[in-house]
C-alpha cells in the first residue's frame, strides 16, 4: 500500500467529488406529511435567539427555517448551523448563533417524519439576538429528585480505523500506528466504560479473507481472527460491519473509495457471498464460542450504501445484499444479531423496514450516521412499522463528517459531544463516537500532530478536549437529577446534566456549545455565569471541585498550537520534537480546580460557574 503524497491527493480528491452524492436520493418507504409544530416561542439573547416548540407524534425532528424581516414566506429557508450534514434537529430548544445581533429575522419551524421528507414551516415570529457580551444563566438542581438511571449511550460502542490497524509494525510521526490504536482502545475500555468497536474493512484484501484458485473459491480467516484477538484482550468486543468486497469476489473491482482502495461494488456471484459471510461467522464462533458471540457480538450490513462513494449498486441490490448476508449470518445461529442499513445522514430507515417487513429477513437493530448536529429521533419510525422491538443504534456519530476538518480537534467538538449524549439519553441504545484514534487513514495518513482528525486523541496519544468530554460524562453518579435550566440561552446554548451516587456525592455537567460551526474558536458574546443552585443536600460542610474543559483547560492541542506558533497560513512544524513531546505528555491531564468547600443551610447551596463558550465544567461536592 502506497501512503504517499500522491496517493492522498487522489483518493482526497475522489472522496471530496463523490461524497454528497446519494446513490438513491427518493423517499425510501411509506412516509407521512407531519403537520408543522404548535407552540412556538422565540426569545431574544445576547448573541443568539432561542426558538423552541411543542414536539409532534411521530417526528423524527424538527427544521428551523429563517428569512429576512420583512421577507415573504416563500423565502424561509432551513437554518445552515455548518455542520455539512443533516440540519434538522432531533428536539427544541434550538439556539440560532448564526445571526447579526440587533438584526431582526423571521423564524419558523417545519416537521420532520424522515430526513427526505418535511412538511410546511408554520406561525413565523420575529426576533432579533442583543449585542453585547455575556449574560446569566440559572441552573436549579434537587439533590432528593430522582429522575432515573442515568443512561450512558456512549458506552455500548466506539468507532475505530479499520482494526487490521492493529496488526501494523508502521508508524506515524514517529509514533507506532498499532500501538496508539491498542492503548486508545484500552483506555476506552479502561476509562469511559466502552463495551464493543465498530470499524470498516474486515473482508477486504490487507485481511486475505477471500481469493478464487483456478475459479474456486478458497477463505482465510486467520487475519480476521488475529485482529479480534487482539480486540478481545482489550475487553472489547466487535461490531463486525460486514464490509466490504475482495476483488475476487467484486463485481467491479474498480469501483473503490479511500485510500487503501476499499472496494463498494456487489458481489459477482451471491451464492458466494453467502458463503463468505457464513464462513466468518462460523470462524469467530469457533473461535470465541457461541455463548460468547449471541450474547455480546453483533453484525452490521456494509456501510453507508446510501451514497455513492460507498456502493456501487442500486437501493434494491442494497435490500439484496441485506437479506442474503443476515441469513447467511442467521444461517449459522437464529439468535445472533443483526441489523442495518448502516446509512449516512439517517436515510434509508423506512425503507429497510419497509422492506424486511416483506422480505421477512431478521432486524435486531437499526443503524444510521450523523454529522454535526444531535442524532434525530427514530423511535416514531420504528413505531410506524411496529418494531420498537430494535434497538436504536448510532454507529457513526460526530463533529463533522470531513476529513482535516477545522471542527475536530478543539473545546468546540466537546461541548457538541456532550449535548449530543445528553439529546441521546434514554432514546438512542448507543451512539458511538467516529473515531477513537487520530490513527486514521482512510484519505492518507495523518500530516502533522493536529491536522483536524477525527480522532478522539491525536497520534502519539494526547487526550483531545472531546477525550475528556467523554470523561466527565462518565464521573456522572447513578441516578439522574431533576435540573432546571432558566436564563438567556437555557437549553439550547446552556445545558446542564445532574446526578448523585449512593454515597451521596453530587456531580453536575454543565456546558456551553452551540451547533453553529462558524464559532469553532468561540464567541465571547456567548459566554454565560451560571448560577448553580442546589436544594436538598445534607447539612453540613462540602469539598467542591470543577473539572474544567475550555480553550485555556484540558486542550493539549491548542498548547501544541500555541507552542509551534501555528496560524492558518504557516501550520509550523509537522511533529513534535522530543522536547515537545515532553512537554505535550505532562500537559495530558484533566484540569481540576478545587473551589474549597461550602457549608449547607437547609440542605442549600449556591454557587458561581463561569461558563465561556465553548467549555465543559463538572461540579462536584462530596460530605466532608
């Protein structure tokens, strides 16, 4: 495999060329018209006009429309946030920072039953955000009301670089490829609570899995097996996408995508390809057993075929290829899981189940993608077709669907993780971050230490800001709290997320982000003091602590930034030097700032919190 210049160039430029096509852009099932929402309410703040409603049954979310004052309604148009994917959003409030403060803008919202079809914006009301900088929220927390259990949708799986990664003696930077990966998923594991990674690539040719002597086919799954191996002694278990074709077994082996020439073309012969399929299953139960794989494993069809630059062949081949690989999975034990279509952008959701719903082929769960805003709501999808029986599962969720994209790697996607966690709880089975590791090559090899990776730590295995994202949200207690927002941006710029233990330690998550991607660096008008006011305590005296996340906390890539005077027109250098290095690793570390302590009166306490935008801060009082 060849990582050159040349090579990036080429297979940047044909993903760049391809990517927004669909391969298959028409409603894909039997989906309704949903009347536009009532209640809609705007609400001026400083830097940004709140826009909330009423949800509607069977929504899978919501489209925020905007035109000029004074603008007919013809020209409402879906409120771009710059997020290079889906703009709809799963649930109000909605936060519009895209605007000029003290310009007047009309606002409406639409209904959203399936990412291709919305229905008509309704009411429209003007606002416009003030100028000016800062303003004040007010979160209330009752430490004595439970909510619930405080679900965790970032466990259940993590994405990963196709993990034959694992197996390379490479390096990057100076820095072992396999190496980084392994400890970036160990501590996945270790760290956030990660039960199961899902990657592409596990048929392709770098595996051996497939070749056809004198016509005939002939399987190898030690490679396979080697890899998840490897997975396995980590704690961790696959999410086998069963993807994508070897060339012996392609009907068009030059129909490829990346730089590692994954091939997106049909099976050539489907007899064989059940074959395969049912091969690799039989492997891995051999191998782990079969107690093992039902009970922990699961098997995902293709990935996004959706689009063009991920399958050669038409939505019907698509519903082919679904039927004939989940019986060949089913094939070697009904009770192994199984599920799709794995699409980009929440399409093609209807139509699987349309489909399988004719078909009669197996569905355990759905799955779908994401970019750049919360995952929608596809519960009322399921609902339609009468199968809230499948889990909901988000297998590729994050930032920004591009490459060395400028989005990626700051306090930005931070704040953006934890308001999409927070949006997923209780509604998604699991939304699994893209990716683990800067250790990436699906357009050619990391160029420098930060270079807009989708990583969640960079090459070398520096914690980015979204790393300790993930980390906060898991110091959350058990059990959920009851937590009010109020102010200017409550609930669409200013979010909070309250828990305890059974020991009584009470941590809260509060965050300050907002979708619109033209603030990646922030926005001072945005910044926000909380006022955190907590009810319910016991009596007596609190050591407080707030772990921090922000421009200036926990961000070792904008030190790195800093250190090699890097600017949009001169990056600096590439990697660091040893010195750096050193450097770098001491400043790896979550920033923790001890408030000193508060003695409670009537189980009461009040305390300040300077939220700038963006930035992360995870309150947490524990009885001396």
């Amino acid at each position: 495999m060849t990582h050159g210049t040349d090579a990036r160039s080429d297979a940047r430029s044909d993903w760049e060329a391809r990517i927004g096509l669909a391969s298959d852009e028409s409603a894909a099932g039997s989906i309704p018209v949903l009347d536009p929402p009532g209640g809609v309410r705007v609400a001026a703040g400083v830097g940004q006009v709140t826009v909330d409603w009423q949800p509607v049954p069977g929504a899978v979310g919501y489209q925020v429309m905007r035109a000029p004052a004074g603008a007919p309604d013809e020209e409402l148009r879906p409120l771009d946030h710059g997020g290079g994917d889906v703009l709809a959003v799963p649930h109000g409030p909605y936060a519009d920072t895209t605007g000029e403060p003290g310009v007047t803008y009309r606002y409406a919202v639409a209904t959203v039953s399936d990412v291709s079809v919305t229905g008509a914006p309704g009411e429209v009301l003007e606002c416009a955000s003030l100028p000016g900088e800062g303003a004040a929220v007010e979160v209330a927390v009752d430490a004595t009301s439970v909510v619930r259990p405080l679900p965790r949708p970032w466990r259940p799986m993590i994405g990963s670089e196709h993990l034959s990664l694992l197996l390379s003696d490479e390096t990057v930077g100076g820095q072992s490829i396999a190496s980084d990966l392994t400890s970036a998923l160990r501590d996945a594991h270790d760290e956030l609570g990660v039960e199961t990674v899902r990657a592409h690539a596990i048929l392709c040719d770098d595996l051996g899995v497939y070749r056809e002597v004198d016509g005939e086919p002939v399987h190898d799954f030690s490679g396979v097996l080697a890899t998840y191996d490897k997975v396995m002694a980590l704690g961790l278990r696959p999410v086998v996408e069963i993807s994508f074709m070897p060339r012996d077994l392609a009907s068009d082996p030059t129909a490829t995508v990346f730089d590692y020439g994954a091939i997106i073309s049909p099976p050539k012969d489907w007899d064989r390809w059940a074959d395969l399929v049912r091969g690799l299953v039989q492997a891995v139960v051999d191998r782990y057993g079969l107690d093992e794989v039902r009970e922990h494993w699961s098997f995902e069809v293709w990935n996004e075929p959706n689009l063009e630059v991920f399958w050669s062949g038409t939505r019907e081949e698509f519903w082919r290829l679904y039927d004939v690989t989940v019986r060949a999975v089913r094939d070697v034990d009904d009770r192994l899981v199984v599920g799709g279509p794995s699409t980009a952008a929440a399409g093609w959701v209807d139509g699987l189940l349309a489909h399988v719903a004719g078909s009669g082929a197996p569905l355990d769960f759905v799955s779908t993608h994401t970019y750049g805003n919360a995952p929608l709501d596809l519960r009322g999808t399921l609902a339609r077709y009468g199968r809230e029986d499948a889990r909901i599962w988000w297998t590729e969720w994050g930032v920004s669907p591009t490459h060395f994209g400028n989005a990626n790697d700051g306090p930005f996607s931070a704040a953006f993780l934890v308001r999409g966690m927070r949006s997923a709880a209780g509604r998604i089975d699991a939304l699994s971050y893209w990716v683990v590791s800067d250790q990436f090559e699906e357009l050619g090899r990391p160029p420098r230490l930060v270079h807009g990776g989708f990583g969640l730590r960079t090459v070398g295995e520096l914690r980015k800001p979204r790393w300790w994202a993930l980390h906060l949200l898991e110091q959350l207690g058990d059990d959920e709290l009851e937590a009010r927002v109020t102010g200017d941006g409550a609930g669409g710029l200013v979010e909070a997320w309250a828990s305890r233990d059974q020991d009584g330690r009470v941590a809260v998550a509060l965050w300050n982000g907002t979708l619109d991607q033209s603030k990646v660096d922030g926005s001072p008008a945005l910044a926000r003091t909380v006022t955190l006011a907590l009810d319910g305590l016991a009596d007596g005296t609190w050591r407080v602590s707030e772990s921090r996340v922000d421009a200036t906390h926990s961000n070792v890539t904008g030190l790195w930034l800093s250190m090699n005077g890097s600017t949009p027109d001169d990056p600096g250098a590439d990697w660091p030097d040893e010195d750096q290095w050193a450097r770098l690793r001491a400043a790896d570390e979550l920033a923790v700032l001890d408030r000193g302590t508060v003695t409670t009166a009537d189980g009461r306490a009040t305390l300040a919190v300077e939220l700038p935008n963006p930035s992360i801060v995870l309150v947490e009082l524990v009885r001396t």
